[in-house]
C-alpha cells in the first residue's frame, strides 16, 4: 500500500523508519518544510510543503491509498480534509486539530466516504500500559480510587515548535487523559490545575503542571507532566479496592526520549491501522474520545485562565445527554430497569416513618458531601447548587416562598441517609435517588430521557401498565399518578407529613414534586392526565424550572456569609427549624 508521510520531526522520523521497515506499507512520497532529501531513501520522493498544487495532485491521482499525518497540529485539518476529500485513508498523530467542529468535520467526513480515520494515541498499543488496561478490565484490582501519573520530556523542545505545539495540554497531557479515560472506562467531571511559570518559555509561559481531575464514577486522578527534563520519565500507578498495579519505567541516569520508550507502539499501532484499512475494523480511538480529549484540555487550560476549579462540561448547553460520562448512563439505565410499580410502592412504605430529626440548615450542609451522579451539567456538590438557585431568583426579585424552595428543592436527597446502594438509595449508586422521574403504571413515553431504555423496564410487558393510560383515567392530575421515586417524591412526602407544619403554598409543593419530571414540563407528555390544578401550576413549574438549570455555574458564593438570610427564610415559613425524615 502506497503512503505518503507528511513531518519528518520526531513524530514524522519514528512512522519512517517504520514505513520503511513494513512489509504492508510502501512510503513513496515525504512532505516537509525543510528540504530532507539528503536524509531519505532515493526511492522516497520529497515535496516541499509549500508546494501545495504538487501535493493536491498526488493526493487527487491514485498512486497513493494512504497518509500519515505527522506534522504541526496546525497543519492537521486542511491536510486531513484534502486527504478524505481524495479517498485516502488517514492516520494522524494526536491532537487531531484545533478545534471541535474541525474534528467532528474530520469524523464525519471519513464516515461519509467510508473511510479510516485513525488517530495516533500511541500509549494504547504500548504492551506494558495495554497489560495494565486489561488487569483493570478485568476487575482484578477493584475499583480505583486513585490514579497517578508522571509524563517528562526529553530533550526540550525548542519555542518555535511550543508556538504551534498548541500548549502542554493538547501536546502532552492529551496522551495522559487519553490512556487513563481508556483504562477508566470514563471520564472527569471537574479539574483544577497548578503550573510552574517559566520566563524562558516565550508563547505559553509555565510547564512542571500538575493536573488534578475528578472522574464520574468517583476516581481521583492526578497528572504532573514536564517537557523541562533532563531524562524521559513515564511512570503510572492505579490504587484499588482490591490491590494496586504500580509501573515505573523510569531508568536512572538514561537519556532517553519517547521513540526509544514507545518504540513498539508505533509499530502496533501502525499495523492497527492496516488492518483497519484491510480488513474494514473500526479504529479503537473514536470520535466521541477524540472530542472528549480536546473538551478536557482546553478545561485544564480554563483552569489556568481563571486559577479555580472547572466543571468539564462535554457538549453545548444543558442538559445535554449526547455524550455523557458512563455514571450517568448507568444511573438512567439501572433506574428504567428498576423503578416499577412494585418498587415504588415499597419505597413509598420504607421512607413513609419520618422518625428522624435533623436541623434544615444541617441538612443542607450535610448533602455537601453528595454529587449527583445523574446530572451531566455541573460536578459541585448540591449545597452550592441550592445556594445558585436560590440567589438567580433572589436577584430577580421572586417571591420569598419560591427563594426558599430553590434553596430546598434537592434535599430530599438526604435519603440516603436511610437508604442502600443495593435499592439506588446510597451515596454510591443513587439510580432511585437522582435524575429525571416519570411515571409508573402506564406506557414510558417516547419524550422521556434515553427512550431506548424503555423496553428495559418489567411493567412496559405488563398489559396492566403499558397502554397510553394503564391503570389511570384521562384528566385524572398529577397528585393521582405514582411517580418513579426519586428526592422529588421523597420531599414532597416530607412536606406532606403532619409532622413538618409549614406555610408554604401550594405552587411550592407542586415545584418541590415535579421539577425533575422533565417528560412532562419540557417535552410535555403526560398532558392527557392534567386537570384544572396541573393546567393552573404549569408555568410556576416552568419558571422554576428556567432557575433551576441556568444558575448551574462554576461560581461559588459566600455561604456564610448568605446564611443569615436563609435561615430567616427557613424561620418564615418552617414552624420548627428542623424536619423530619
């Protein structure tokens, strides 16, 4: 198979020698910017990169089938957009481009022409870090609480290459996030970064970074990477539940550099992507993991900018469910197989005691402690959550009731408190506990979130509970219909108890009760059981809801200092200070 290789730096001189040392492959033409023809084989023709109409000619005629893709990043998508365009199958060394739409361009583009677009993470054909990925899969160390990685350069690379390098996160720490999402099987959620400030380095002035993420299944992973090294440094380790896998592959006093520490994966990697081509496999770097990497890093680069903690957010907007973290699926798809009929009513019955005092004020710094696995907008804890909501609809002058329940809306998640992993009720798995509700007992519409799920749930293959209506009437209300249980069921039940008095009014219980039915007040199912009451209280839930998930933001307030007027808050419309749940 004929290639052309475009760099002959030291990416670009590694896929040499290995084109030239691979039977499949046969390296025909070489482009660079600097004439290299006294470096290569006679047979290898060279081409200036600036000669553009020479390389669009040899990429439009049918000599070559192949491109490697190794030159400067921002080279990358005109190289691979001509390269598709012609039907030729791509690799490219990481990042694949500079931006989002550039790779999902790329992506889309190889799809459409039926083409490989095989992307160079080379750490995961790296046998000893493919060894380590498999011992995690394989669940032989548990799960990990911890991982840890050191990544150091050598030689230096010079400031004209770290112009268009694209900085040390889409350069370096790209291959770090990369290999650990792989091994992980998921992906962070928050980030917060230090840097050393380096006045010698003239376009991004800091390396010695030391990453630190938060990952969505709870793993905390910490990345410290330099290209200011007087050696090559690659070490990892992973710490679990049931042992710890620990690689050094650090060598004392070696002057060694990544083509001699990852020497064989370049070479399986570029025997992947001939059997890509061959054989029609899909390579094992997709686009979704490509977005994500670049997503990542341009979030550690935010955490410089402003020096706080980020919330990676994956997508545009919120609420976006397109390319969720693997908690988040899990939760939705163990709460559709779970939350029947039969278990709603045993969960109503188990929580149903109310004998249990805690302070509200308590209550809300104690679910400081939880996450919401389910929610793929922001990664703070809820105090923070219930502190934004509350403040957007104080700044817009709201009534005082409404104020209150923006701040109280997620606590009936202190369940877990009484609850269990086992029922989706415990800090862990949270599946009956978190995320969009609906309900039991008829047909699971086709607006509710991940709809493929559906099928999964036992009542939709019960005749009793899979029609339009099941086992309710037309215009029935809402307070008739057996929500799926979740924290909205949980403090609406609190709230109904004749042991919490309040004051509040009808539109907040209503709130307190629906705002996580997001089938009915977004997509707008289950209109058919409205009555007058639902008809009246649907903008209020609307209105909340708009405060509800547009607070969501990575600024955090003075709790302390705001407490003061919550609690009066709390005193106005609570009869005690404290609830019973």
């Amino acid at each position: 198979m004929n290639v052309l290789l475009f760099g002959f730096g030291r990416a670009g001189k590694i896929h040499y020698n290995n084109l030239i040392n691979n039977l499949n492959f046969k390296l025909t033409h070489l482009v660079e910017l600097y004439d290299v023809s006294n470096e290569i084989n006679e047979s290898i023709k060279y081409i200036d990169f600036k000669n553009k109409e020479e390389i669009k000619n040899i990429l439009k005629g049918d000599e070559v089938r192949a491109v490697i893709v190794a030159s400067p990043t921002s080279t990358h998508y005109e190289i691979i957009k001509l390269s598709l365009e012609n039907n030729k199958h791509v690799f490219v060394e990481k990042p694949i481009t500079e931006s989002e739409e550039e790779i999902n361009e790329c992506f889309n583009l190889a799809e459409r022409n039926n083409l490989t677009l095989f992307v160079g993470y080379n750490r995961r054909y790296d046998p000893t870090i493919r060894r380590i990925y498999n011992t995690v899969r394989n669940d032989e160390v548990g799960f990990i609480n911890y991982a840890f990685t050191i990544s150091r350069d050598y030689p230096y690379p010079t400031n004209d290459f770290l112009k268009i390098s694209g900085g040390i996160f889409h350069d370096c720490a790209t291959h770090d996030i990369d290999y650990m999402n792989w091994i992980l099987n998921d992906k962070p959620i928050s980030v917060n970064v230090s840097v050393f400030d380096n006045d010698d380095i003239e376009e991004y002035n800091y390396d010695h970074v030391t990453i630190n993420f938060k990952y969505s299944l709870g793993t905390v992973v910490c990345l410290n990477l330099s290209r200011i090294a007087s050696s090559y440094d690659q070490r990892c380790e992973f710490y679990g539940t049931k042992g710890e896998i620990i690689n050094n592959n650090f060598k004392e006093n070696a002057k060694l550099s990544f083509p001699q520490r990852y020497k064989d994966a370049f070479r399986i990697e570029l025997e992947s992507f001939y059997d890509c081509i061959k054989n029609g496999i899909k390579p094992e770097v997709t686009k979704e993991q490509c977005l994500n990497n670049y997503i990542i890093a341009e979030a550690c680069q935010e955490a410089i900018d402003k020096n706080k903690k980020i919330t990676i957010k994956y997508g545009e907007g919120f609420r976006n469910y397109n390319n969720v973290s693997k908690s988040v699926y899990n939760n939705y798809l163990t709460a559709r197989k779970n939350q029947t009929v039969e278990f709603v009513k045993k969960m109503q019955n188990k929580f149903s005691k109310f004998d249990t005092k805690m302070e509200i004020w308590d209550i809300l710094e104690d679910l400081n402690s939880l996450i919401d696995v389910s929610d793929p907008d922001v990664a703070h804890p809820n105090l923070y959550h219930a502190i934004q909501t509350a403040e957007s609809m104080k700044k817009d002058n709201l009534p005082d009731w409404m104020q209150i329940m923006g701040l109280l809306h997620d606590i009936g998640k202190i369940m877990y408190k009484k609850g269990n992993d086992d029922e989706g009720t415990g800090k862990k798995e949270q599946w009956a506990m978190v995320g969009d509700t609906f309900i039991v007992g008829c047909k699971l519409p086709n607006g509710i979130i991940f709809p493929e799920f559906n099928n999964e749930n036992p009542d939709m293959h019960n005749e009793k509970y899979n029609t339009e209506l099941g086992i309710y009437s037309e215009g029935c209300g809402l307070d008739n219909l057996m929500c799926s249980w979740g924290h909205d069921e949980y403090l609406y039940q609190i709230l109904m108890s004749s042991k919490n008095p309040h004051t509040l009014p009808e539109e907040a219980l209503y709130m307190a009760r629906y705002h996580s039915l997001y089938a009915y007040h977004d997509k707008k199912e289950y209109f058919r059981f409205q009555s007058n009451k639902d008809k009246e209280m649907f903008d209020w839930l609307k209105k909340f809801n708009k405060y509800d998930l547009y607070s969501k933001c990575d600024d955090i307030y003075d709790i302390n200092m705001l407490k003061p007027y919550y609690i009066n808050l709390i005193n106005k419309y609570f009869t005690n200070s404290f609830l019973y749940i």
